[in-house]
C-alpha cells in the first residue's frame, strides 16, 4: 500500500463531511430566519397586544365576532357584541384588537374622512342614478 493515496482517500472523506456540515448549518440558518424568527416575532407582538387589551377597545374574536370589551379579566374577556348579549372569551381567542373607543387614532378618523369623500364623489360621477331614483320616487308619490 503507498501512503500517499491512503492520505488522499482521507483528505476526500474529510473534505466531505466538511461540505455535508457547512451545508446542514446554512439549512438550519434559513429555517431559522425565514420560519422560527418571524414566528416568534409574530407571537411576542401578539402577547403584547393581549396584556394592553382594557375596557372599551373593540375586538375581533378568532370565529369572526366583533365587539367591545366590558370587562377583563384574569384569563377571560367579556365581550359585549349587541345591547343586551355579553359573551365571555379566553384571552386567547382574541384575534386582533380593532381600534381603541375613547383614544381612537387620527389615522382611521382620516381615513372615515376619505371613505366619506369617495362615497360623495361615487354619487357625483353618476348622477343618472340618483335622478333616477328621484324620478321613480315622484311616480310613487303621485
């Protein structure tokens, strides 16, 4: 046996596990910054907003329900949804917390306003259909 080639049949594993370990680190690397990072991200903000929710911000459930919170408690929310009917949720089944009741930004009355003008200008673009409406209302009168 020439020791030169048992040397370079060991450099050639050796090179080859060196290539398989770099490439297992940059798999683990990219996992981790484009699936755990975000998540974790993703729930940090989440538990934050579920710690600052108080009385009088508006909610939206995880099955859709919209309301108001009356009251907060440990581990459970009511929620009030209609006049009458409260009903009482986990914390966790809190998807989003929609605007604030009495400090509600500037941004979503600016754009209550622009919602507004829209509507106006939709109105103003097609008269056709607001005079038509009128006339039909004038033949139900008469």
């Amino acid at each position: 046996m020439n020791p030169v080639l048992l040397m370079a049949g060991g450099s050639a594993e050796q090179s080859s596990m060196t290539t398989t370990f770099v490439t297992f680190i940059l798999i683990i690397l990219i996992f981790y910054f484009l699936i755990i990072r975000p998540q974790k991200k993703r729930d940090k903000e989440a538990k934050k907003m579920l710690e600052a929710m108080k009385k009088g911000d508006k909610v939206v459930s995880i099955g859709g329900i919209h309301g108001t919170i009356v009251a907060v408690k440990e581990q459970t929310v009511v929620v009030k949804v209609d006049d009458s009917a409260r009903i009482e949720f986990s914390k966790s089944a809190i998807a989003s917390v929609v605007s604030k009741d009495k400090s509600a930004p500037e941004k979503v009355k600016k754009e209550e306003v622009k919602v507004e003008e829209k509507a106006d200008e939709k109105v103003e673009e097609r008269p056709e259909l607001v005079l038509e409406k009128t006339e039909e209302e004038k033949k139900e009168e008469n």
